[in-house]
C-alpha cells in the first residue's frame, strides 16, 4: 500500500507521495497517475506531487498532470508541496525546494503558503492568432509554464472550455501546448479568472502561474498594481505581488490557501 495525501489549493487538488526512500516502486509512472487521478475510479485529483531527496533544497519534487504528463512547475501544487513537507518534517516553515523550473522558495504559516517563483520570461502582449474565422487579440508569458492571457468582458458567460481548447492546441504553441486564461479586470487591484489548463484539458477552479500570468499581464497593459487579487472559479482568492522592471518582472509571489483534505493508503487495486 502506497501512503498518500489528498490536498487543495484553492480549488486545484494533488495527491501527494512522499518517495524519499524510492519506495513507489511502479512499473510505468505516467501510467500510474493518469490511473489514481482518475475521478470516480480512483482517488481523482488534477495532478500527482512525488517528493523526493535533494542535494541542492530542502526537497525535490515531480509534478505530474492527471493526463501522465510531466511539466516544469504547478503553484497551487507548489504550495501544497510546501505545507506537506512541513506538515511530514521535511522542511521547516521557511524552505525552498527543486523543480525543473528551478528553485522555489516557500513561507508556511498555517494554512496559508506563500511562494515566491522564478522570474517570468517570454512575456509577449497585444499580438493575434487565428482561432476559427476570427483572430484573437492575446497576450502570453512562462511563470515556469506557458501562458496565454486573454481579456474579455463577460467571464461568466464565456465559454472556457470549448475556446480555452482551440488556444491550448493552437499551432502557434506547438509541440508543447499552452494554458489559455480568460480575465476580467474588476479594479486596480482585483482581477477575475477562469482557466483551461494544458494536461487537465479541462478548466480548472484554479490555477496558481495562471493567476500570476493574469496579474502580471494585467500590471504591463497598466490595469493594475501590485498586490493583485486574482478571484478563481472556486470562490477562494491568490494574492500575487511582483516588481516591475524595464523588460518584465521580478519577486514574483504567489499566496493563498491550501486545504489537506485526508490521508490514507492506496491499494494496489487503485491503480492496476
């Protein structure tokens, strides 16, 4: 049996392994997650965290979609990351761990887990795509993963999954695809999201490096200033701070809330 925890972070939830003596012994990984993420069938959650030994951080971690797929980094899971290994004693309230993008640093307080990314790159703004027989009007940056921005004025009424599709699949972000967030810009300080992610394909009720995509795009075209709100689907609200420099940002931070929803063990049955 595999010991897991099942997390939230605002409304985007993990399972969570702690393989630090390289005990999930599996024979095919991606395999392994699409199966246990699986909603209705097996545990069900939009990723899988493994947490592993590292010589340069407090820990490691892998992220992986619930479609298998491995990818440079997460902020909700990120946060949830931080908290677990506080939570196991892992790592202490102030830590930082390893990701493909990177080194993380993390603040635990509580319930409420504040990350401070790498900086953005890749911020491009105000260009056009094709997308059916009209051209988009969108805006795109790596908050360590790939992010297309597009602003639009009714957010309840848009059709996120059927258009976040045609953005996520566009052959202007191929091979690897794209996130496609839809935002509405409420004040100098709140914006409204809702996101399509790349390896859910599906929108989400959250999405961290969205959110800090929507703020920081939101703060280049002038519509608002740091600290942003970032309102996502689940109701809950990530807090984004950043600086702003000549050719983009950086002390990018993420906060918000985190949830631990249970621990258990996982049968073998689970994923088989």
């Amino acid at each position: 049996m595999i010991e897991f925890f099942k997390m939230s972070g605002s409304g985007n939830d993990f399972i969570l392994i702690d393989n630090r003596d390289n005990t999930l012994s599996v024979v095919n990984l991606e395999e392994f997650v699409k199966k246990v993420c699986e909603r209705k069938i097996s545990v069900g959650a939009d990723g899988l965290i493994v947490i592993e030994d590292s010589d340069r951080a407090d820990f490691r971690w892998r992220f992986f979609n619930a479609d298998g797929s491995e990818v440079e980094m997460c902020g909700n899971g990120g946060r949830c990351a931080a908290r677990f290994a506080f939570l196991k004693g892992i790592a202490q309230e102030n830590l930082s761990f390893e990701t493909v993008a990177g080194i993380i640093d993390a603040e635990v307080r509580g319930d409420v887990v504040k990350l401070r990314l790498t900086d953005p790159y890749d911020l491009k703004v105000d260009y056009s795509i094709p997308v059916r027989d009209d051209l988009y009007e969108i805006n795109s940056v790596n908050t360590g993963v790939p992010h297309v921005v597009r602003f639009v004025d009714d957010l309840d009424s848009y059709d996120v999954f059927n258009y976040g599709g045609l953005i996520r699949y566009h052959d202007e972000y191929r091979p690897a695809g794209t996130n496609a967030n839809f935002v509405q810009v409420i004040d100098r300080n709140t914006v409204r999201l809702r996101t399509y992610e790349r390896g859910v394909e599906d929108e989400t009720l959250a999405c961290g490096t969205g959110a800090v995509a929507s703020a920081l795009i939101s703060s280049w075209k002038g519509q608002v200033d740091s600290p942003v709100d970032v309102k996502v689907k689940s109701g809950e609200t990530l807090k984004i701070y950043f600086e702003k420099t000549d050719s983009g940002f950086e002390k990018v931070y993420l906060e918000g809330g985190t949830t631990v929803v249970y621990q258990g063990l996982l049968w073998e049955e689970a994923y088989k």
